[in-house]
C-alpha cells in the first residue's frame, strides 16, 4: 500500500475530490432540484467522511468493505434527509446517521452464534447474580455464583462472554410505560477523548435541538451529575417541572439521534 493511498471497495482514497463549501451549496441546490449527477459528485466528495466513521469500528470483526457500503447508504440517507435551512453543517448532520446505520447492521448481522448450552448457563449466572443481591443487598464473585448454580466459574465466565454482542447506544434496556431507558444512558467511555470525536459531533448536534433552558437542564444533570432536586433549586422551578423538561429534552435529542 502506497503512503496516503487507501483501496477499499475499489476506491482509492488518494483520487477522492474534496469539496467547498460553496461547491456543496450548489451542489444541494441541484440535487434538490432532482439532479442525480449533482448527488453521485455529493456522494464522492463526502466518502472520506464515511472512511473516519469506520475507523471507530476497527476493533470489530466485520469487513471493512461491508462497513463501508454500509456507511455510504448512511450517507444517501443523510443527503436525502438534510435540510439545507438549518444552520448546522452537512458533515455534523451526516456522521450520526452514518454511525446509526453501522450499528445497526452489526446488530443485525452479527456472525457471533451462541449455543443453547452456553445461554442457557449465561442466564442461570444472572438469575442467580440477582437473586443473590436480592437477599444480601450486595454483588456476589464468580465463585459465589459458580456454587449457587453448581457450574465451574471458568464456564461461567465463558458463558457470559459468549452472549456479549455488539449493541446500539440507542437500544432499549428498560420501559416502565413512560420514557425508554436507553444503553447510552447507562455506559461511560473512558477512551482517549481523540477517539470520541464522532459521540462528541452526534450529541452536540442533538444538544443544538434544545432550547437554552433545557440545554442548561441537560448540561446540569448529565454533564454535571446533578439530582432533579439541586436543579429545581438553582434555575428555580419545581422539581416536576424539571422532570417534565427533561423527558422532552431527551425525546428530542434521540429523536435525532435515531434519525
């Protein structure tokens, strides 16, 4: 492989055009306009943004060249669905719906085949995991677990790596009726901050959704890790007020977030 130059699906990334902006003005409006040429130039001048995605998903298995297919239909998707009035950039709007579309083939289609046997004892550690917290109010150790259900903690420990599979950030993982709670809700990603440059373009994105308060709600409990209460005390509203505010303002970031 020559020094800049990258093949993959039969493109070679040293010979991809690079855009202006005022090319992608005129370029969006043609292809509003219908002008299926101007879209195949849109679609080429924005490949290398699809490239960057991918190379978040370096750890996983998958083909490269499928996961670039699979960002370029996140890509037509963008390009279909961007609202040139909005004052945010192609690329900010672009990237979390080439990442959603990645994620969810991985989802889909993931290789991984897990046997009855191997579930079957990944299930029985976690029944027992929580029926054990249940009755002594704290997290039990492999080896408790392994003598509860009468498996050898190496199996155990198999067991449960084997059901561990690529997930959406924004898969539900609980729903009392009301508001989903989502993946994304529950992690934190102790990773090198350069490597997070995609989360950080998809939530700043959705954040601009907001209106100052709820921007500022979002900011103070999330960002801040304040309780409901600390809020209502400090922008002075009630605590049901900042409840009601909050719901909203995570209703619409997901909304964009999912595309």
């Amino acid at each position: 492989m020559a020094q800049g130059k990258v093949e993959i699906c039969g493109v070679n990334t040293s010979r991809l055009p690079v855009l202006k902006e005022e090319e992608k003005e005129a370029l969006f409006v043609r292809i509003k306009a219908g002008d299926e040429e101007a879209k195949e130039t849109y679609i080429k001048g924005n490949l290398r943004l699809v490239l960057s995605v991918i190379k978040r998903f370096g750890a996983s298995n998958e083909n490269p060249d499928d996961l670039f297919q699979i960002g370029c239909i996140g890509l037509i998707k963008a390009i279909n669905n961007f609202n040139t009035e909005l004052d945010v950039k192609f690329s900010t709007y672009a990237v979390p719906m080439i990442v959603g579309e990645i994620r969810r083939y991985m989802r889909d289609n993931n290789s991984i085949r897990v046997s009855r046997s191997l579930r079957d004892t990944a299930y029985k550690a976690i029944y027992a995991k929580e029926n054990y917290v249940k009755r002594y109010l704290k997290e039990p150790t492999i080896q408790e677990i392994a003598s509860e259900i009468g498996i050898s903690k190496e199996d155990i420990v198999f067991a449960l790596d084997a059901i561990q599979v690529p997930m959406s950030l924004q898969e539900p993982v609980y729903n009392d009726g009301g508001d989903a709670l989502y993946v994304m809700d529950q992690i934190s990603d102790t990773k090198n901050k350069e490597e997070k440059w995609i989360e950080n373009l998809s939530l700043e994105a959705a954040m601009n959704r907001l209106n100052k308060r709820e921007r500022h709600i979002i900011t103070l409990r999330f960002f801040e890790g304040k309780t409901q209460m600390e809020v209502a005390d400090e922008i002075h509203i009630s605590q049901a007020q900042v409840s009601r505010l909050e719901k909203n303002a995570l209703k619409v970031m997901r909304q964009y977030l999912e595309g």
